[in-house]
C-alpha cells in the first residue's frame, strides 16, 4: 500500500513540474515586441515614424502658368493672361518636420508662329509645414530668371534677371517612398536692360507634382 503512495505523489509531483515548466520559462524569457516598437519606429499612414518629411527628396512637376507682363514706366500695370503649360523640377533636403530646402528649376513655355518663348526660373527654394503630421506647406524662393525667345530662323534672343516666388501646397503621401503635391504659387521676374526699357514677368502657376523620398 505504501508502494503505491508513493508511486502516486512521484506521478503528482513529475505533472506538477511538466505543468509549471513552460509557465516558468515563459515568464524569464523578454516579452517580444514587433521590430518597429524595438527600433523605436511606429507606422504613421504607411510610412516610418520618423516623420512624413526626411532626408533627400525630388519632385517633378506640371501644370498651367497664366503669364502677364508689364513694361516700364507703368510697371505695375499688367497685360492681359496668357495661359501656358509650366514644368518644374526641384530637389533638396529635409531639415526636420517642419522644413525642406533645395533648388528648383520651372519653365513657362509658348510655341506659336514658329517662335518659342520661355520663362524660366532658377530659384532656392524653402517650404515650411506649420503642421508636423499634415501635408500643408508654404513656399518661398529666389533666385535667377531668364527670358528667351527663338525665332523661325533658329536664332536664340535671352535676358537676364531676377526671380521670385511665393506660394501653398499640400503634400499627400502615397506610398513610404512617393507623394504627391497640388501647388499654386506667384512667380515674379524683374528685367532691368540697358538700352531698352525695364520690364517685369508674372505667372500664377497651379500645378501638381509627383515627389520621391528614397
């Protein structure tokens, strides 16, 4: 009878400790955390936690540009709009949540008669994001102008000035990698000639880019 005392609590005590075995180990062992949390990264609309603006970024962009002029002595008398297609490309940094800086080269461009003319703008550019987790932006740039003309004999006539602009966006991510951004902006150019008279450029730009953020 004593044998089979024995042989029992031997039989309790061996189930006890296969039953208490995995609880204990269990609880040694470092609870697993997802390896966004142990890298201190979190998801945020499908993108890093570092924030929906870091590191280099490019953007190419297209849209319309309703061009007018005004020439010396009424210079703050404008033409009437001449709207045309304007392309841009810009690239640059990021410096945190709140601001990206770079360059940027945009054209307003006509073909008609056989002549092209073009506007372009060489401008360093600055965009600030009043909000960290919103796209909107504010844009601001100087920089370089050049007005060309080639006529239908090929020939190439250009001037020389200064640019700025000013302006809004909204930067709406599609992926990690890639956004997209609505613009609209003011570009002015300021064209000052020796022997003819001063002359000054004005596009209201409104447009949309596809942006890369490797």
């Amino acid at each position: 009878m004593r044998a089979v005392q024995r042989t029992a609590v031997a039989l309790a005590l061996a189930w006890t400790a296969a039953a208490l075995g995995p609880a204990r180990a269990a609880a040694q062992r470092p609870e697993r955390q997802p390896r966004g949390e142990r890298e201190g990264i979190v998801e945020v609309g499908g993108r890093d936690g570092r924030g929906e603006r870091h590191g280099f970024w490019l953007s190419l962009g297209l849209g319309t540009g309703a061009e007018q002029y005004a020439v010396q002595p009424e210079l703050d008398r404008y033409s009437d709009t001449y709207t045309q297609p304007v392309v841009s490309l810009a690239l640059g940094g990021t410096l945190g949540r709140h601001w990206r800086l770079g360059g940027e080269v945009q054209s307003w461009f006509s073909t008609e008669n056989g002549e092209t003319q073009s506007l372009a703008s060489f401008l360093g550019i600055v965009q600030f994001y009043p909000f960290a987790r919103q796209g909107l932006f504010l844009k601001g740039g100087v920089g370089l102008a050049r007005n060309g003309l080639t006529d239908v004999y090929g020939y190439d006539y250009a001037d020389a000035g200064f640019a700025a602009a000013l302006g809004a966006g909204w930067e709406i991510p599609l992926s990690r990698r890639f956004f997209l951004t609505p613009l609209v902006e003011v570009v002015g150019q300021n064209y000052q000639r020796r022997d003819a008279p001063d002359y000054r450029e004005r596009i209201v730009h409104v447009g949309v880019g596809i942006g890369l953020q490797p």
